[in-house]
C-alpha cells in the first residue's frame, strides 16, 4: 500500500486585533497561553498518529512480501502494545476539552473553545487508527488481500476525515479575527489546501475499495479547492500590507504605543514569510492537480493516481513543517508582546 502520511494542519485561531483595542493585554496573554497549551496537546496526539503511519509502512512492507514473519511479530506486537497504552493514555489525560479562559470577548473564547474541542477530539480519532493498525495485521498475516485493502481504503477515510475536522474549526475560527487581518486570509488559505488534500484522498480510498473513479470530477474539486486557497492568500497579504499603511504617520507617544508598532511590523513580516510558505504549497497542489486531469476513469490509471499522491505528499511533508515553525513563531510573539505591554503599563 502506498502510505499517506498524516499531516494536519494545526492553525492557532486566535489573531491579535487589528486596532489592537479588543483585548487587553493580560487577556491576550492568556488567550496566547492557551492556544500554546491547546498545540502542545495536538502535537503530543500527532506525534502518535505519525508513529502509528510508520507502522501502517512496515505493514506493507511485511504484507509485500519483503520482511520474514517472526522478524515482523517479534517488532509489531510489542510496538502496538505500547502504542494501546499510549492513546489510551491520551485520552485518560484529555478526557474533555478544557475550558478556555475568560477574556472578555465571546467570539475569541468561543474560537479557542472549538480549538481545545478539535484537539482533545484526537482521542478518538487515534483510537480508531489504532484498530486499522490491528486489523491490517490480522489481514497481512492471514494473506486476505480482500481484507487488507478494506483496512487500507478505511485509513485514508479516516485522514481525510481528520482533515475535514480541522476545517470545521478553522471555519468557526474566523468570526474571532478581523476582517482586515491577514490572519483570515491565512485560514481561507490553509481549509482550500486542506479540501484538496481531502479529495486526494477519496482517490487513493476509491482505489482500494476497488471502485472507478472520475478523475476529471476529482480534478474540478481539487480545482476549486485550490482557486479558494490561492483567493485566501491573496487576500493575506493584502491586508498585511494595509496593516503596515496604518502605522505610517502616527505618532508614537508612549512606550506602549512604540512597542506596539514594533510588534505590529514584526508581525507583518513573519505573515510575508507565511504566505510565501502558502505559495510554495499551493504550487504542490496545482502540480497534483495538473496530473488529475491527465487520468481517465477505468484505464487502470489509479496505480498511477496513487503513486503521484504520494510523491505530492512527501513534497508537502517539508512545507508543512515549515508552516508549523512558523505559526509556532507568530503565537510567541503575540504572548511576547502581551507580556512586555503589561510591564510598560504598570
């Protein structure tokens, strides 16, 4: 089986005001300090889901025929062993979502709550992965080709069900960030890269369930996706510039009001380098989409759908990571500048 390796795409929600009037500092803090809570939890859940894609490759490479039984029991079994209590150990810790804090805005703790709500969801979303992972096993084992493929067209479902959860959140992200902030265009961009990955996917899962699939229908949705992920960051970075516009000619009287015009015009920039990371990965995209339209239903072309997913995928894997170290960067700020806004003014 060619793997897809899981990659979602975490988008903290919250985004500091335009204006800047909203939040006060001590509630941006705290809004910051649980955004970098809630992504600490998400990459503790990710790094099991990615654990558990390693293991979904070393199956198919037993069930390929290219590692000796005793060889594949004596180092899958005690690996699920550990890894059933690890994910029951993750969800024992996050059973709920936490409650965000108070900050006096309703849109932003409502954002930050479907933010912990998707977070902690992963819980059950790892469990079900870890039961493919037994039952591709079980069919690896028992040479059942039929059941195998089954196991593997029900994983990709369930990466693209995991994407599409994210999306869900993002979307009811937006109502907590204004309009004119690059931040909305940031998330239009990632959901349109995400519903293309989605319906990469669907290709992949049509393949092992042995179904014919309509590339060129596949085409148009990836198509779509793609023109609504190339809108966002065109939009992105139109309001990073207008952000900038605002600051020239006022006159900064305070030490809080310099420090803000600095955080402001570091922020603009670490949104330049974001968007140039959007680009970057909406170019892999339309290359995907480019080799859709080339593939014709029931010509046996799927092999071939698979293997360009796939290559899409490991051109995606350092994007993405790239986008990850990013936003990493942009939540410290905002906490950063939070914390330093109180000090100048007290």
């Amino acid at each position: 089986m060619y793997r897809v390796a899981t990659t979602l795409f975490l988008v903290i929600f919250f985004a500091f005001p335009s204006e800047g009037r909203e939040l006060t500092a001590a509630n941006l803090e705290r809004a910051a300090n649980f955004a970098q809570r809630m992504q600490a939890v998400y990459q503790e859940g990710m790094a099991l889901s990615a654990s558990m894609d390693s293991a979904e490759e070393y199956i198919d490479s037993f069930h390929g025929g290219d590692i000796d039984q005793g060889e594949f029991l004596e180092t899958l079994d005690p690996f699920l062993e550990q890894m059933r209590a690890d994910v029951d150990g993750f969800r024992t810790s996050y059973p709920r979502a936490p409650s965000p804090p108070s900050i006096g805005s309703e849109k932003h703790e409502r954002s930050l709550e479907g933010l912990a709500h998707m977070v902690v969801g992963l819980g059950g979303l790892l469990d079900r992965q870890l039961g493919v992972l037994y039952r591709l096993r079980k069919a690896a084992l028992a040479g059942d080709d039929v059941a195998y493929d089954s196991a593997s067209a029900d994983s990709l479902a369930l990466v693209a069900e995991m994407i599409l959860a994210e999306n869900v959140s993002l979307e009811g992200s937006l109502i907590a960030v204004a309009p004119d902030h690059p931040q909305q265009g940031f998330i239009k961009a990632v959901i349109g890269g995400n519903e293309a990955m989605a319906v990469a996917l669907r290709i992949l899962e049509a393949s092992f369930r042995g179904e014919d699939f309509d590339a060129a229908e596949f085409a148009l949705g990836v198509e779509t996706s793609l023109r609504d992920a190339g809108r966002g960051i065109v939009e992105g970075e139109k309001a990073a510039r207008q952000m900038l516009r605002k600051l020239e000619g006022k006159f900064a009287e305070t030490d809080a009001d310099r420090h803000g015009a600095r955080f402001i015009g570091e922020l603009v920039q670490a949104y330049e380098r974001a968007f140039v990371i959007e680009r970057d990965i909406l170019e892999a995209e339309r290359g995907l989409l480019d080799y859709l339209r080339g593939v014709k239903a029931g010509t046996g072309g799927s092999d071939y759908a698979i293997q360009a997913v796939v290559e899409f995928q490991t051109e995606l894997e350092e994007q993405s990571n790239a986008r990850l170290e990013e936003q990493n960067i942009r939540i410290e700020m905002t906490a950063e500048f939070a914390r330093t806004l109180q000090t100048l003014q007290e």
